[in-house]
C-alpha cells in the first residue's frame, strides 16, 4: 500500500474510534482531557525515548503503562484515547504511518478491556485499600487484563497489517508473528508491574486534589 494509502487508512481508523468514543462517553471534563493529555504525552516519551527496538519491527517499551494506567484513573475510553493517539503519534514521528494505524487499534482495544475490567466488572474507584492483599489483587487484575489481551491481539493485526499493508510475504509474516508475541509478553508484564506501582502512587494524590471521576461516573 502506498504512503498515502497509509495515511488515509490511518484518518479513517481515527474518525471511527473518535465517533465511537462519542458514543460512548459523549462529554469530557477539563481535568480529564488534561489528564488524558499527559498520559498520552508520557505514552509517547516511554516509546521514542526509551525503547530496545527487535527484529521486524517489534520493541520491548513501556508506553502501554500509560494507556492501561488511564483507563483505571478515569474510564476505557480515556484509556484507549491517551494510548492510541501517544503511541500512534508515536509511530508517525518515527515515520512509520503503517504501524501507526493498527496502533491506534490495538491501544484502543487496551484501554477499553481495562476500564470495562475495572470499573464494570472489578468496581475498582469504590474498592478501599484495605485489605491489602485483595485490592493489590484488584488493580493487577484489570492491567493485565487489556495488557494480556494485546498479546494475542497485536501479533494477529501485525500479520494482517504486514502481509495487506506492507506486502509481506506470509512465511516471513508468520515468523515475525512469534517474535512478536514473545516481545508483546515480556512488554505486558513489565507494563502491568509499573501500572500496579504508578496506580497506588497516583490515586490518593489525584483522589484528594479532585481530579477523578466518581464511582458511577467510572462505571460508564
């Protein structure tokens, strides 16, 4: 597929996770999108910045932290948002479009599972501290539940994206899907053990300044 091909998928992904977003969550407060803002900003920062790049386009990083850590501050879409437009943003400045648009996907993906895990299913923002053992429990469950689910999605939307897109051929596609998988693993581990730290460090302090959401505004 040529650049502009690229470019225009890309456009097309972003206006329709855009309109479900709406959808799904139709305003945003100031304090959210700035948080958002800065979660996506940081997402960009732990990809560029601090990144071991593999074979075939595969990188161990840490810029899923931020998409998983926004969905259990504010909600999925939040997450999503944060993760999809920092690391596509990301990929666009290292100059690759074609990464960028299955990206946005992926990322979205992770912050919807996350928020749905957390605040529908694990009700996380009404869960107290106490007992320790169970909400550290809690918290590590709905990271590593969009985390863990991007390993299997990213290595299956890379195959598509490098044999449609990038006109690979499938055995080489095939390979680079375990090498892949392997990296995406390792990232969703070290990602869900920052998130789990960042989450407690984080949501006393942002709770008592005011900017989060309350429970059933979570729960959405």
């Amino acid at each position: 597929m040529s650049t502009t091909g690229m470019w225009l998928l890309l456009t097309v992904v972003v206006i329709l996770i855009l309109f479900i977003s709406v959808l799904y969550k139709r305003s945003f407060t100031v304090h959210e999108l700035a948080l958002i803002g800065v979660m996506a900003a940081l997402s960009l920062v732990a990809y560029l910045f601090f990144r071991i790049p593999f074979y075939g386009g595969s990188s161990f990083h840490l810029g899923n932290t931020f998409t998983a850590l926004t969905a259990l501050l504010l909600d999925g879409v939040s997450g999503g948002l944060a993760g999809a437009i920092g690391l596509a943003l990301a990929d666009v400045l290292a100059g690759d479009p074609g990464y960028a648009v299955t990206t946005f996907v992926l990322k979205f993906l992770i912050g919807i599972t996350c928020g749905a895990v957390a605040h529908k299913l694990l009700h996380l923002r009404s869960q107290s501290p106490s007992p320790r053992t169970a909400y550290l429990v809690r918290i590590t469950a709905a990271a590593a539940s969009g985390l863990l689910l991007n390993v299997f999605t990213d290595p299956l939307l890379g195959y598509f994206r490098n044999v449609y897109i990038f006109g690979q051929e499938y055995t080489l596609a095939q390979a680079l899907i375990k090498v892949a998988g392997g990296v995406t693993l390792v990232n969703s581990i070290f990602s869900t053990v920052c998130v789990v730290v960042l989450y407690l460090a984080l949501r006393p302090a942002l709770e008592r300044a005011g900017l989060l959401p309350k429970a059933e505004q979570a729960a959405r």
